[in-house]
C-alpha cells in the first residue's frame, strides 16, 4: 500500500460528517462501492477515476480531494490546497482513532 497521509481517513470522515452522510451515501451517490470508501477510511490511496467520482460527489475540487489523499502534493494541486487537518489541530478521539488505524494495519489485521 502506497503511504498515504495521516488525515486522509479523517477527511473522508469529516466530508461524511459535514453532510450527515454514511458510507452507503457516498458510495451511492459517487457510483462506487461501499467497499472502496471503507478502504479509504483505513488510509488506502484513491485511483483517480474514484477519485474523480467521489469529488463530484461531495461537490469538493479535485485536487483537493487528490492531495488529501497523498495521490498529489499540494504544490502539484496548486496554491491555496491545504491538507487538514493538521495534527495540532485534530481532537484526541481523532488523534486515538488515527493511532488504532495504524496498529491496526501495521499488525498485519485483515483490511
């Protein structure tokens, strides 16, 4: 799996949240499968195509959702593309959820 950046699934979760939405919402309304969604809330990179889906979706640009996601560095996306959250700036259940991610996967556990 491609090292993708720590605020990825948080920014899933955070898109998600903003609209009251579920796995199966996005899923539905992006064309994709729940599947795909659940591995980008384990930190799995998207491709562009899903990408391109999801953006559409949420009504976010693309290259935001791209460098969120660690596909593109925010200088390739351009000025004014931000990752976030930064890790000051995350709350302690995001912080442990993040953490338990990363066990969880280094540990070899089934995705």
């Amino acid at each position: 799996m491609e090292e993708t950046p720590a605020g990825w699934p948080l920014y899933i979760d955070r898109q998600l949240g903003q609209r009251g939405w579920e796995v199966k919402d996005l899923a539905a309304a992006a064309g994709l499968s729940q599947s795909v969604i659940f591995r980008w809330k384990k930190g799995y990179p998207p491709n562009i195509k899903n990408a391109r889906a999801a953006a559409a979706a949420l009504r976010v640009p693309l290259l935001e959702l791209l460098a969120e996601s660690g596909v593109i560095t925010p200088e390739e996306a351009g000025a004014g593309v931000e990752l976030h959250p930064s890790p000051t700036e995350l709350s302690d259940d995001e912080l442990i959820a993040e953490m338990a991610r990363r066990v969880k996967r280094s540990s070899g556990s089934p995705e």
